[in-house]
C-alpha cells in the first residue's frame, strides 16, 4: 500500500494557489495575469496570497520549480520501467516530448522569460538541467554495464549526455514553431538510433 503525504493547511493553500496561477499563466501569459486574477481563481483574498507569496514573479517561478519537478519525476518513471539502455533512452526522450507538448503554452511563457529575464528561471533551470544530465550519464552506465553500449571513459559519457541533450532540445524548440508531435517524434527516434548504433557494442 503506498503512502499518500498529508499536506497541512499552508501546503494546501499554497498548492491551490500555484494550480490557479499555472491556469492564467497559460491562458493569458505572465505579463497580462496580476496578483488579483490569482487571489480571484484561487478563491483567495488579496492579504492571504500576498503573505504566501511576495510578488506574481515569485508565485511564477513556484509554478515551474513545481512542473520541472513533475516532469523529471515522471521522465524517470518511465526511465525505471524500461528494460533495456536503448528502451531507456526512448523512454527519456519521448517521455520528455510528450509532457513538453501538453506544457506548450507554459513551456512557450518559460523561452519568453529566458529571454526578457534569465535571473528569475536560470537558478531551477540549472538544478532540472543536472538533474537531467544525471539521469542521462546513469542510462549510458547501465548500457555499457549490461553490454548493451561499448565500454566508454567518463570523459565520453559526459559528452555524450551533454550532445543527446544538446539534440533534444534543439528539437523542443522546433516544437514550439510547428507544434506537429509526430513529426518531432520521429525526428528524435531517428537522432536515438544513430546514437545507438554509433554507441552499440560490436
């Protein structure tokens, strides 16, 4: 039987208001939502969400330390449940796209930000990033491990991680222009099995 956490009253609070604001912020964008359409969604008055929360800057970047977390934790899930190295790169990849691709609208306000104000989403970027990293090095260890992958020095693996991620990416952002999911997919199946191949032990 798994454990739900109980979540006291000011979790409760805080939760339903990143939840509302995560909706405005995807609906309207960050510019045009403001501390009052929160404080309305949430069901909340102004004093209660101003002493959970400073500024409609702070409460964004709650929502995304909040759905980074989600999304690296479900990425991992489906890392864990894959058998093989290969089926766990796809897992990685193709997990990724497909929380990327129900996250559009966020993930779009999220580039804007990076551009207009990098200090408020840099520090969570950084920490998703290595964590991302992390969980990339581990999938190309067990590879080498099983026999899967080639045997490979430290040096290479980092590499690698780095340019798979690099890779991904790039193809995030295309998906951001052309919003085909099929067609991002199979572009990044067709990146996977040439790093595959090229990393595969003879």
């Amino acid at each position: 039987m798994v454990d739900i956490p109980v979540l006291n009253k000011d979790e409760i609070i805080r939760a339903e208001i990143i939840l509302s604001a995560r909706e405005l912020f995807q609906r309207f964008g960050l510019l045009k939502t403001t501390m009052e359409d929160i404080a309305r969604a949430a069901g909340k008055g102004k004093s209660t969400l101003y002493y959970y929360y400073t500024s409609k800057d702070e409460i964004f970047e709650a929502v995304i330390q909040e759905d980074m977390a989600e999304v690296f934790v479900q990425v991992k899930k489906a890392v864990e449940k894959a058998t093989t190295a290969e089926l766990k790169l796809k897992a990685f990849t193709l997990t990724r796209l497909k929380l990327l691709n129900q996250r559009i609208a966020l993930f779009n306000i999220v580039c804007g930000e990076i551009n207009d104000n990098p200090a408020l989403i840099r520090k969570n970027k950084k920490v998703y990033e290595a964590q991302e990293l992390e969980l990339l090095r581990s999938i190309l260890h067990f590879g080498v491990q099983k026999g899967e992958f080639r045997k490979m020095e430290k040096e290479d693996v980092d590499n690698l991680s780095f340019v798979m991620l690099s890779a991904l990416r790039g193809i995030e952002r295309s998906l951001l222009e052309d919003s085909q999911m099929k067609k991002m997919t199979d572009r990044m199946d067709l990146i996977l099995n040439i790093l595959a191949n090229g990393i595969k032990k003879k």
